[in-house]
C-alpha cells in the first residue's frame, strides 16, 4: 500500500490525465471521429499508469531510469500500431483518412506520460497547443481545400502525385 501522500500524488496525476486526454477527446466527438472522449482519456490514463508504474510510483523522481525510459518506449510503439489502426487509405478516391485522429492518439498517450512523470506546466501548455491546433487547423485546411478545389481539373490532376498515396 501507497502511503498517503504519495497515493495523493498518485491519484492526482491519474486524474489529470484522464481529464487532459478526456479534453482532447471532446474534440474528435464533436467532429464524428472514431476516436473520441473515452478513447483518448484511456490512452492518457494507461501511458500516465505505465510511466508511473515504471517509476515504481515514486513521485520525487528527478531524473529518469532506464525502466521508465523503456516504458515510455513501449508506450510511443503500442500507440502506434493503435493508431495505424485507424489510418484508412481510399485508393480509388486518392484519400487517406484518419491521420489527424492517429496523430491525436499519439500526442494524447505523450501528454499522458508527461502526466505521468507530474510535469504540469508543459501537459497544460502541450494540451492548449494540441487543442489550438485542432480548432485553427481545421479552419485553415478547409479554407485550403475550397481553395484546391476551385482550381481547374487539369491543375489539380498535374499536381497530384500519384506515388504519394500509394
């Protein structure tokens, strides 16, 4: 059993972590994504557990040991084949989806280990910059888009490197 203190600590980070990644999650639901609140707050909260596991829930830690360098290591992998799971390539249509929601998981599962190792300052700052990024971005890639878009046929066609997307 944690004493308590450390179970505070413990407890505190889990639930940051869960909140961050919930916040995230927010996001991809209000825009019918695949993954959405419960999805990236499970991602969050597993890598913070994993860091704080390999940490042997010690929370004074100052400098990182090779164990929870490997579990941070392992965490970046797993996520990855998580996220490739939702990568979607469209051949015939020239379209590759769900990139942004991988990339989502991937920064979600990051923030969560930053949780993990109780950096509030940088998860606090990673999670308004990821959010900024969701919310601006989308508005410029559309703009983008209608842009594309309106471009000739011919034009986009010249533009359009196959071997990119295959």
């Amino acid at each position: 059993m944690l004493p308590l203190p450390v179970l505070t600590d413990v407890v505190i980070r889990m639930f940051w972590a869960l909140a961050i990644g919930c916040v995230i999650g927010v996001d991809r639901d209000l825009h019918g994504k695949p993954t959405g609140m419960k999805t990236l707050g499970l991602v969050s909260l597993g890598a913070c557990l994993t860091t704080m596991a390999a940490m042997g829930f010690t929370t004074q830690s100052t400098t990182l040991s090779t164990d929870v360098s490997r579990a941070i290591q392992g965490i970046v992998t797993g996520i990855g084949f998580l996220g490739a799971g939702v990568i979607v390539q469209t051949p015939g249509q020239h379209r590759i989806r769900g990139l942004t929601t991988a990339a989502s998981i991937w920064v979600t599962a990051a923030v969560g280990i930053v949780c993990g190792l109780g950096v509030w300052s940088v998860a606090v700052i990673a999670t308004l910059m990821l959010i900024a990024l969701l919310i601006i971005g989308r508005k410029v890639e559309k703009a983008l888009h209608r842009q594309w878009i309106a471009k000739p046929a011919a034009e986009r066609e010249a533009n359009t490197d196959l071997e990119d997307l295959g």
